[in-house]
C-alpha cells in the first residue's frame, strides 16, 4: 500500500459498525432463522460454568501471531465466506455472513474475530447456539464438533459502519463513507473482522462469495468476477465471486451512485488477462490514459516474477482515502493518490502486490517487508524497462540518500505499532537490490520466481526466502541478509 504524499508509506482505512463490542453474557438467540428483526435473547450460564466433555477442547483465541497475538484463530480452517450485504441510502446496512469451515480439532467451542455491529442470529449448521462476546471476540459454544468436521456459521447483524481504530497504524480502517457518501472497504491489517465474522489473519485464506444489494442508479463492486447483476423494483443486487483463495483482509466492496464498471481493452490486450476499473465518470469515458499503462505493467512484472497469480486485475478509484491498497484482484487507490505525478508508481506498486502479499502472504505480519519491498522493488524494475539500467542505477542511488539522511531502521523488525514505516518500503527494496547485485541477474529472477512459484497461494517468512535464496544461488547469504534485514545503520 502507499500513504499519499509518501510513496513508500501503508495505508487503509477499516470500519467496525454500531452495536455492543464488550458484550460478556452468554446468549441463546430464540427467534426463527428468517427472521433478523424480531430476534430476543437469554442470557445462560456464564462460560466459565460450562462443562466440556473431556475429549473436546477450546479453539485457540489466537492463530500464533508473534506481533499481534489476539488476530486469528485455532481449531477450524476457513474454506469459504459467503457475504451478503444490504444497503441504504441512510447509511444503514443489513448483513448476512457464512463461514464455511473444516474443524482441525475436536471443538467445545471456537473464535470468530467479529467486532461492533448489533447480531440478531447466530446459527452453527442450522442451530442457534450460545455466543459470547468480548472486544473483537466471538467466543460461539458450547458446540461437538469433531476433527475434519464441514461446519458452517451463519450470523445475521446489522448497523452503521464507523472506522475501527487499528494497532498497526495511526488512523482508522474499514467499512469507510467518503465525503461524498461513497463507500469502501480497506482493511490492512487488523480490520476485516469489523465488517465480517472472520479468521482475521493472512495464515486462513479462503474463497468468497458477495451478494452486495444497493439502491437503484448505484454500482457495488467487490473482489474477483462480476457474475450476474440482478434488477429489482428499487434495488439493484451485485454478485462477485473471488474463486482464489484470499486473505480476510483483502477482501474489499465499493460502492457508490456515481462509479462505473470499465474494460480496459488496452491493458487486457497487452496483460492477456481481462482488465477492468471501478472509477468515476470523468476518468472512465474516454478511460484516463496511464491507466491504460496497467497491461504493460502486467507484462514487465510476469517477465521478473513468473505468471500473474490471478485471472484479472483492476482497480477503484474513490474518495475520502488517502492512498492506495492492494486488496486481490481490485486494488482501492484514493483520488489524490491517482491525481498525484507519482501515480505510475503506486500503480505499479499495488500491481506487484498481487505477487507479493495476495498470492504469496506473510505468514506474520513482522515480516512485512515481503510485501512492501517487493512492491516497492517493482517500481525499480519498471524504471529499467522505461528508461534502462543506468536509471534503475540512479534511482536506487537516490532512495539510497534519501534512506540514509532519514536513518530508516532495520526493515526485518518493525515497530508493532508503526508496521508501515518507511523502511520496510525502501530498506526492503534495498535487500532486494543489494541481493540481486551479489548473485547476478539470471540467478537472482531464478531466486524471485522460485519463490513465488514454491509459495502461490500460501504463506510465507522471512528465512522462507533466505533458505530459497540460499539454494537457488548456492550461496551462503547469512551476512547480507544481517546487514541489509536486520542491521541498524545502512552499509556504506
């Protein structure tokens, strides 16, 4: 991602929705499952009154993040998401979520990371159930679920989305209302669970479904392949599907009454692959010009990193959001970051994103220089093949400078609470140049597209790409690593 007016900075914006968030009784919805407007609840025994049988266990809280321990969750793998959202012209939105999930334990009970919204039912394969909540904890059981068991969540709630504060960066994220009542859904890192019941960690990817239904004359956009649009009196019904698995946290809508949906047959002539935008009128008719650079740059990064991970690319341009962020397959730029002059190199940026952090993800978020120093590596690579070496020399000279007077830290330790600094954009770049110069062009895009071909779709560390890096160069890449990773000072 870019923070406008830095072009190496992450940023998004999340929301969490109206409602309870530190609800702490028991409760056992009793309304029939067609409703969600009449629904009553009883509070039961509290949860540490429930008896478990003994060869059932409680899902871990957490999926084993060293930086943020209470993201994600044990005991199920997330499949699939089915979203279902209702919008109204006041801003209110009425939701339908189904988590479809294989058990990896023998479950009591388990975690879904959900925060905000007022819940109205709560199903676990057809049947109300007891639920607590806690902060951005759903804690659903008493329930018998069994190892490998198929089980799926149904929650139904509504509200009105707010920004979630987020504990990786300075500002809001989410479910976010721009200026002009446009709507959008940026959620890096820690913010999709404030607009869906989720497993909120890259470790759980999963397909989804969304059915996005709005008033007549807007558009709602979401993640992967428009499938159908479904016309009703006052409402028009979107349908997306995201067949590749995917982080919760790229998971994305966009809605407003002034966007349109755009094919791009420049780009998609050139990436061979469908391109298409979510933009407003004045940029989509005639379609804005450097958009129209996107094939190209398909085409350049396939070149450098191995075959487009996904089957279409595009991005969405709204208002109200300082930067631009990679969500899979539709990547959300704000409109100051599109009118900006660097906006080639944010393009190219969230592109290599699609690479780096959708198809091949962190597997902690303290390795986040996987995502941003790729990207921002990309934008390096695109300067050789607009104007050839010696300008990718000069302009990995220049950061360099730029680097050192700034004193950027080690980009292989982030601060927790400043995950996006700037090193890990342009420091990580470095590694990456730095590794490139030690072992020569054919084995270094060797090491890249090793890598990226080895972990598609999975989950990566950081001595995941040392020990690729190591192999493919034969090499023992200790001291470079420590220097460029970890060390606190720039070498000479």
């Amino acid at each position: 991602m870019r923070r406008i007016g830095v072009l190496v900075a992450a940023a998004v914006l999340v929301a969490s929705c109206t409602g309870s968030t530190a609800e702490t009784s028991f409760t056992t919805l009793t309304s029939p499952k067609a409703s969600s407007s009449t629904t009553s609840s009883t509070t039961v025994a509290s949860a540490s009154t429930l008896v478990e049988a003994a060869d059932y266990t409680v899902g871990a809280a957490g999926i084993g993040d060293d930086y943020y321990p209470s993201l994600g969750n044990g005991g199920y793998d997330v499949g699939h998401y089915d979203l279902d959202f209702k919008v109204g012209t006041d801003g209110h939105v009425s939701s339908s979520t189904a988590v479809h999930a294989t058990a990896t334990e023998h479950l009591s009970s388990f975690n879904l990371d959900f925060a905000g919204w007022e819940i109205e039912r709560l199903e676990v394969n057809g049947e109300q159930v007891s639920y607590e909540r806690s902060g951005h904890e759903l804690v659903i059981g008493p329930v018998e679920i069994d190892t490998g068991t198929v089980f799926t969540v149904e929650v139904d709630y509504q509200g009105v989305p707010q920004p979630k504060e987020s504990a990786a960066i300075p500002f809001g994220i989410g479910w976010i209302t721009g200026p002009s009542g446009e709507q959008f859904v940026v959620a890096e890192p820690d913010a999709a669970h404030s607009w869906f019941p989720s497993n909120d960690h890259p470790l759980d990817k999963a397909t989804f479904t969304f059915a996005l239904t709005v008033p007549d004359g807007y558009v709602a956009a979401a993640n992967g392949e428009l499938v159908d649009v479904v016309e009703h009196p006052t409402t028009t019904t979107y349908l997306w599907a995201m067949t590749d698995p995917m982080a919760p946290y790229l998971a994305t809508i966009v809605i407003d009454d002034d966007l349109e949906i755009v094919a791009d047959p420049v780009s998609t002539a050139a990436a061979g692959i469908p391109i298409r935008n979510v933009l407003p009128p004045d940029l989509a008719a005639p379609q804005m010009t450097a958009l129209e650079t996107t094939g190209e740059m398909v085409r350049v990064l396939e070149g450098a990193f191995g075959p487009y991970p996904f089957d279409r690319y595009g991005i969405a341009v709204v208002g109200g959001f300082p930067g631009a962020l990679e969500n899979q397959t539709l990547s959300v730029f704000g409109r100051a970051m599109v009118d900006a002059p660097y906006f080639e190199y944010v393009l190219v940026h969230e592109l290599a994103h699609q690479w780096f952090g959708d198809s091949v993800s962190v597997g902690q978020w303290s390795d986040i220089w996987l995502n941003e120093g790729f990207a921002t590596f990309a934008e390096l690579l695109w300067v050789e093949d607009r104007h050839g070496f010696a300008a990718y020399r000069e302009e990995v000279a220049n950061r360099l400078e730029a680097a050192r007077i700034a004193q950027y830290g080690p980009p292989g330790t982030p601060p927790a609470n400043d995950l996006f600094n700037s090193s890990v954009y342009q420091r990580g770049a470095f590694v990456l140049v730095a590794l490139r110069d030690e072992v020569g062009d054919d084995l270094f895009f060797e090491i890249v597209r090793t890598y990226v071909d080895r972990y598609t779709d999975g989950n990566v560390t950081t001595d995941d790409f040392i020990a690729v890096a190591e192999e493919i160069s034969g090499r023992d890449l200790t001291q470079l690593f420590d220097v460029w990773l970890f060390g606190e000072q720039l070498p000479a």
